[in-house]
C-alpha cells in the first residue's frame, strides 16, 4: 500500500472509490499501487499536485482530435492515456491537439474500427477502448521487448521478378538456403493459438528484411498486445515446399521467400479490402523492404506476402 495519506477523510475516500470503479479495481482499500498507477496519468492530465481532490472520472467533456472540440484538459488526458497505450511512442501532454496526437488516435482506433477518423468522442467507442485498455494494463504486466530495430530502418530491396527461373537465379533451388530468422515478437500458429512460434525458418536471404519488417509491425502497434488484437502474430507458414494452392507452378513459399499471417480472416480466395481484415499499414510496412502483397496485387490472398516485385 502507499500513499495512503491520500484518503485523510470519506470525501477522499468516496472520490477514490469513483475513480477506482470505472478502472475495474477493486474497492473499499485505501490507494493500493494499482490505484495509484491508475490515477497517475489522470494526475499528470490535470496537473494536479500531490493532493486528489478533485478526483476526475476516466472521461472527457468534449471530443478530441480531428475536428473535436479540443478542451485543453479533454486532449491532455487523452494524451496521456495514449502514451500508457502505446510503451514506444509518446506523445509531449501539452494540451494541443496537433497532427501527433491525431495520429496516435488513428493509431488506437486501427484496431478496432476499420476507417478510424482520428476523434474521439465523449462516451464512444474509442473513450471506452482506451478506458478498458487502461484499466487492463494496471492489472496485467505487457511484455516487453526490447532492441526492436525502429521501421526508419525499412530498405526497398531489389527483389527479382516473380517469375520461377528469376526467383531460382537470386534465392538458389526450391528447399535450398534455408535459414532461422529469430522473431522479434513471439508469434502463435494461425490454426493452434496454444502454440508459440519465437524462430521461422525462411530463405537465408529474406532473413534480415523480414526481421525489419515484423519489427516495424510491432513498432507500429507499440507493444505485443496491439499486435496480437491486430492478429498480426498469427503465422501461417513460411517455407513450405508445394505447388501453387490450385495450380501447377511452385509455390512461391517453395524457395521460403513468403509468409502467410492470420490466415483465417485472410484467405486464399477472400476479397481484400472488401471482405479480407489485412490492414493495410501492414502492407505498406511489407512495401517498403519491397514485398509484394497477395491483397493488392490480386485483391486476395491477403494473408500472403513475398520478396519479388
Ligand atoms: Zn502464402
């Protein structure tokens, strides 16, 4: 227990109790360290001092963001509620409403709504997200990761044409030149979610440039828990020597130049973007090394990626 000298009298008592309440903690203790690390960002929100009084419910009078009405304490809170979001990027609390905080708000709603408009309003969805998000993360620990390289590190490759002969001059024979790539966030089997994947085997070629890029994924979502609610940590193979799924030609996971991610909402033959979940940030983190992108070369397949033009 700390601070404990918070609650001198009901009144604080009761304040702590209408704070502790929407954050799922539990009641009736003085300020437990779950309280207290629950309160802090509203602390630092609202600039209060060392006192609580008065103690602010987890909500805003006025939207924030894009277009919202932009009261000074409404974004700071925001603010500091999408730095406890996101553990890699944060944003400066002062209260304005600028093209960073917009972004991150795009950011948060990308995981859950599909055209994400960069506001949030007073008791929508996004408020109760970040509410709910909030509330887990004073319960539950988030691993971290560390030495993740940064996304200002994708390089366009020069990948050969997608063309079988192209593709065995640059990566050598099918099933050759198999290597390890050492993932920079645990993945779990798309079809077994009990089963963790922490290494994939690819062509030793496509090694580093798929390090970078799963690293950028997990920068973009700012932790292992956005990546998982994004589904990007479900893998769905890498080298695997076959023809084509109704074809005759090889596979291009033949030379392990492509992996598959959360094929489940992301099929062989389901419409992308119309039907298909494949956001399509990731696939311009796949663009940047080069990748080329099943969704958008043939509006599904959305789950495939691979290193040719
Ligand atoms: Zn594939």
């Amino acid at each position: 227990m700390i601070r404990s000298h918070w609650i001198p009298c009901i009144h604080h008592r009761e304040a702590t109790e209408r704070f502790q309440s929407p954050l799922g903690i539990h009641l009736g203790d003085p300020t437990d360290s779950s309280t207290y690390s629950g309160f802090k960002p509203f602390q630092e929100a609202t600039l209060l001092g060392s006192t609580v009084e008065p103690v602010k419910t987890p909500t805003i009078s006025g939207s924030v963001g894009r277009g919202g009405t932009n009261f000074k304490a409404d974004v700071m809170l925001i603010q500091s509620l999408l730095n406890r979001v996101f553990s890699n990027r944060k944003l400066v609390v002062d209260g304005i409403a600028g093209s960073k905080t917009n972004s991150a708000i795009v950011q948060f709603q990308k995981r859950f709504l599909r055209s994400p408009d960069a506001r949030i309003d007073p008791g929508g969805t996004t408020i109760r997200k970040l509410e709910t998000k909030i509330a887990e993360s004073v319960n539950t620990s988030v691993p971290v990761i560390e030495d993740a390289p940064l996304s200002n590190t994708l390089m366009k490759q020069a990948w050969p044409a997608d063309t079988d002969a192209a593709i065995t001059t640059f990566f050598g024979e099918r099933d050759s030149n198999r290597s390890y790539l050492q993932l920079p966030y645990p993945m779990r089997l798309a079809w077994d979610l009990g089963t963790t994947v922490t290494r994939i085997q690819c062509n030793t070629k496509v090694v580093d440039s798929l390090g970078r890029i799963l690293s950028a994924i997990l920068e973009f979502y700012g932790s292992l828990e956005g990546v998982q609610e994004a589904r990007m940590d479900r893998f769905a193979g890498c080298f695997a020597v076959r023809k084509m799924r109704g074809g005759t030609s090889w596979s291009r996971h033949s030379w392990g130049i492509a992996i598959d991610i959360d094929s489940e909402q992301n099929g062989l033959t389901t419409a992308w973007p119309s039907k298909a979940t494949m956001p399509e940030d990731v696939i311009k983190i796949f663009e940047a090394e080069g990748w080329k992108s099943g969704a958008r070369a043939w509006g599904r397949d959305a789950m495939h990626f691979q290193a040719t033009h």
